[in-house]
C-alpha cells in the first residue's frame, strides 16, 4: 500500500517539475507548484499510516498507535502551500496587468 502511494507521489513530483521547468507561462508554473504541494503531502499521509494501527486516543484495548505528527505536518504543508500559490498568483496578476502578458519570455524581454 505504501509503496503504490511513494510511487503515486513521484510521478505527481515528476509531473509537477516538468510543469515548473518546461512552462514559461506563470499560470501553469503555479500549477506545477501546486501539483508538486500536492506529491508533498501524500508522502506525508503515507508515512503516518500505520496498518491495523488505531487513532492516539488512549485507551485499554490499543495495543498500536498512529503517529498524529505527520497529519499536523500534512495540515500545515496545505496551509504554507496555499500561501505560496496564493502569493504565486498575486504576482501573476500583477505582471498581467503591468506587461499584459503571463508568458516569462516575453516580460524578459520587455524588461531587457
């Protein structure tokens, strides 16, 4: 189970740094990031997970617990994601607006 959720999780990172590298329009550079965020967060998931293990509530009858760190590090990797994206974006709008195109190439050359 955990090695089909690792590999998932690369080929999102694979996906996600071909969009960032490859692209020179913002917008799809932001998704790439995001994709990337989201392998992040899988291999999060999957290192908590714990087969037959129960929920780190204590109680007599549990003999195996699941580690709740990763889950608050899962939570706190969409929270930081969602700024970066969020900020990602905003720039984005910014250089629409000033150069009136997205694509680096073109801003690059504008600014030169």
């Amino acid at each position: 189970m955990q090695i089909m959720a690792f590999t998932t999780a690369a080929a999102l990172f694979g996906i996600g740094l071909y969009g960032v590298i490859s692209q020179r329009d913002m917008i799809k550079i932001c998704i790439g990031l995001s994709i990337m965020e989201s392998a992040l967060v899988l291999v999060l998931v999957a290192v908590a997970f714990r087969a037959g293990a129960e929920a780190p509530i204590l109680t007599p009858d549990a003999v195996r617990y699941v580690d709740p760190l990763p889950h608050a590090l899962s939570l706190t990797a969409i929270v930081i994601g969602a700024g970066v994206i969020s900020l990602a974006l905003g720039l984005t709008v910014m250089v629409q607006r000033r150069f009136g195109t997205t694509n680096l190439r073109a801003v690059l050359s504008r600014i030169q």
